[in-house]
C-alpha cells in the first residue's frame, strides 16, 4: 500500500500548510461556500434529522448482515451479465483491473473520480503497464496534471486557484494557441472539456467508483456533477465498477432515503445533478453501454473493523461535511495528512486500514469541537473514535516520550486529589504573580508549543475547582 506524503511529517505538513498564503486563501472557500450551503438546504427540509436517523439505521443494519447483502449483490450482477471480482488487498484489487485490461488489449482507460483508486494507487499500476490512465472528472484531471493526490473527497482540487489551473492548462496542452484567453473559469473549463472529449472517444476501459451498491437489484451509482461519470461508463467497450465493501445498501428505497442527505450535506445540494444507475452490460435493446461489466470488491483491512469499536466508521457515505466543518482542515487543508483520506473521516479511518503506526498521528490533529459529528448525514460519533484511537496510540506507547512522560506527571496528581487542588492552586497564584505586570507570558518553561506561537495569559482568580467547590457550598447553604 502506497502512502503518498510521509504520514510522521503531518506537524511539517501542517506547519508548511500554515505559511502557504495561497492555500490559505483557497482554504478560505470551504469555510465560506460548503457550510453555509448545508445550512440553507438542511433548514429547507423539516425530516432532515429524522432523514439522519433513517441513513444511519440504514447502514447499521447493513453492516450487521453485510455478508449476505454481498452475495446477493454477486447473484444480481451476474444474472443481469456482469462479473464481480473479490479483492482482499489493494495489490488483489490492481491485478483483477489490469487483467481486465490486458484481456482486451486497452491502450487508454478514463477513469471517474474514486477515492478507492487512489487508496490502490490504481494510476501507477495502469501507467507502470503502459496503459494510460484520464482522470475526466475536472478537479481530479487538473491534479493529475499536477503529480498530486486529492486535497479534498468531493473537491479534489479545492486546494489550487485559477492562475495555478490556467498555468498547468499552459504547460500540458501544448498543442493549443498559446495566444488563446484562459482569464475565465468558463474558459479553462471549455478547454478541459475539448480536450477529455478526444479521450473519452479513444478510451477501451472505463473505470469508475460507486457511492453505491444496491443488493435488491445489483445496480451501481454514481453521484456527480458532471457529465464525465456517465461518459466514462457508457462509451468504452469495458466498464469496470471499484468500490469496498461497506458501499453495499439493502434496497433502491434504501438508497433513495440516503440520496436525500447525501447531496445536501456534501455540497448543499437538494440533489447532484447527476445520479446515475448501472446495472450490468449492454443488453441488446439499448441504445448504448459496455459490452462487459465488472465489479471489484474490496475488502482492504474493512472487514476486520466489523464488530469492533471502528464499526461505526463503515457508516461513511463520503459526503466530505466532516472536514468541509473541521477547523483543523481549514487551516492546513487535505494534503497535510499524509495519505488518501483528509479530515476528520481520515483521522479515524486512515489508521483502521494502514495501521495507527503509521497514522496515529491524525487523531491528535483534532481539537474535539464536535463539528464534524453534529453535521455527519450518517451520525458517525468521529471525535469519540479519534480518542480510541489516542488511547490505542498510548498503549503501544507509539507517542514521543516526553509527551509520555507528561501526562504520567500529570496522572500522578490526577489519581491523588487533594494534592492535585494543592499543586494547582500553587501553581495557579504564582503564575498570577509572576505575571501580575503584563498579565501574559511570552515564553514559560515546559509551554513551548504554546508560546512559540501565542502568548500565554497570566491565571486571574480561584482555580476552576476552587470556584467550583465554592459555588457548590453557596449553593448548600
């Protein structure tokens, strides 16, 4: 498995993240779009809540039978004429593809957005066969040009401005005027649309994701806003579904209560413009589709966090509200964590599939405000599974050792507290004089990772449990 940034650097990440003023400034267009869009659809809508309710029952009462959702969703696709693929790992899940491909002699292979192919490193294995991999939605395909993973599930390129877009349009599009205006978004856009339409007629192999699978009927869907996912399944000879396993959903009534949350909360939509079903190949009254239809399971890692704590997280819809409402997305977005899955999705999940050596990092990245919980269309309790996450971090003693060493001094006074309200309230009245004349400490022994940055404000008054105590004794009297 392919980690695409060093997962350990996340702080250097992080800290490059804070000084890029053109991030920055992009990162500013989630804060101000995404939010306030949810907002306005989810108020429209009086069941929104109860909507919640009913993805998250949903999804839970999928996974607890989710094997024989998954056979049955096998039976449907091969009497409708498809083929499912079973992959244990993203190394399975790479051959079944490039089999295909090599089997039909593909040169050229389009490709919807999928976050899973880029958990596989899909890309590289086509290229490293010499087959050539068009990323055709428009976010991922200016990324493609940039040698760059996604910033974001749903906005790939979320990251980059205009003048970024048109200059890498400069740099690869060669063969057009160079004389031509690409001071517009429209334009850039109608040129990235000239160009992936030589593609789409060129491709052999299509290859998308699916947001889900529908065992009643043996159907795949795509959620888009762009014409590009139906394109890239309904032109080339081959069409090739991969997803994971947990993207399996009972009933088309099943998904059709989902939907009304998905949209809302990825990008406050009432519905994407596009949402499209796929059901086997080309039969012989349609008037277009593939010749082969394929479907590649994969498991990578997910079926071992059934029936553990990590369960709920296989409830994810990938609607990305989670880090469009995170506050530590916004200051240092995607790329700073390392590996596929950005936000607070990507804190609890990146370590359930490449292991908490790797990524236990990520849950500390996370001020525990509760934002991504409160907007999670399917009641994911995110902030509570990054604490399991800390608590698996410390009890394989993975974090440094004089944070380690900390909070046991910490501990020791926490587990006495009589001693812990006598060390604080020492504490706390000689800090208050020792900063009674500018009331703020610009540096402090052992606080470094707070002045460094911030000034440190001298205590003023009782301690909380001073006061706590002394309000409880009013209140007796």
């Amino acid at each position: 498995m392919t980690v695409h940034v060093t997962s350990p650097k996340f702080k250097d990440n992080a800290h490059r993240a804070l000084q890029d003023e053109q991030l920055q400034k992009a990162m500013g267009n989630v804060r101000q779009g995404f939010i306030d869009r949810r907002a306005a659809v989810a108020a429209k809508l009086p069941e929104f809540e109860a909507l919640r309710d009913s993805a998250r029952d949903i999804k839970n009462h999928t996974l607890q039978h989710l094997d024989l959702y998954l056979e049955q969703y096998e039976r449907r696709v091969t009497a409708a004429g498809g083929h499912v693929h079973w992959a244990r790992t993203a190394d399975e899940a790479r051959r079944a593809i490039l089999d295909i491909c090599k089997r039909v002699g593909a040169r050229t292979v389009t490709k919807g957005k999928s976050m899973i192919s880029e958990e596989i490193g899909l890309n590289a294995a086509l290229e490293a066969a010499n087959i050539r991999p068009v990323e055709t939605d428009l976010g991922e395909y200016i990324i493609q040009l940039r040698g760059e993973i996604p910033s974001h599930i749903i906005a790939p390129a979320v990251h980059l401005n205009a003048t970024q877009v048109e200059s890498d349009f400069r740099r690869v599009h060669t063969h057009l005027d160079p004389q031509r205006d690409l001071s517009q978004p429209v334009q850039l856009l109608t040129e990235a649309r000239g160009v992936l339409r030589d593609r789409f007629l060129a491709a052999d192999v299509g290859i998308t994701g699916a947001n889900f699978l529908i065992a009643e009927t043996g159907t795949s869907v795509i959620v888009t806003n762009e014409g590009n996912g139906d394109l890239t399944q309904t032109m080339p000879k081959v069409h090739i579904v991969i997803a994971s396993i947990e993207k399996v959903v009972p009933t088309l009534e099943d998904v059709s209560q989902i939907l009304r949350v998905l949209a809302r909360s990825a990008t406050g939509q009432e519905m994407s413009v596009y949402t499209t079903f796929s059901t086997g190949p080309r039969r012989p009254e349609d008037v277009d589709g593939p010749e082969e239809y394929h479907v590649v399971i994969l498991d990578n890692g997910r079926s071992s966090m059934l029936g553990t704590t990590f369960q709920d997280m296989l409830r994810c819809i990938r609607c990305g509200a989670c880090m469009n409402h995170c506050p530590v997305y916004h200051a240092v977005g995607g790329h700073a964590y390392g590996w596929v899955y950005p936000g607070p999705m990507g804190a609890v999940l990146s370590p359930s599939l490449i292991g908490v050596d790797k990524a236990g990092h990520l849950p500390n990245a996370s001020t525990f405000c509760g934002r991504c919980e409160s907007v999670c269309p399917v009641r994911i309790p995110l902030p509570k599974l990054m604490r399991h996450w800390r608590e698996r971090e410390f009890e394989r003693h993975l974090q440094p050792a004089t944070f380690r060493s900390g909070l046991g001094f910490w501990a020791y006074f926490a587990k006495r507290p009589r001693l812990y309200r006598l060390a604080t309230s020492v504490a706390m009245r000689g800090l208050a004089w020792l900063g009674r004349d500018k009331g703020r400490f610009k540096t402090l022994p052992l606080a470094g990772g707070w002045t460094d940055f911030r000034d440190f404000p001298a205590p003023q008054g009782a301690t909380f449990q001073d006061q706590w105590k002394s309000r409880r004794a009013g209140g007796a009297k």
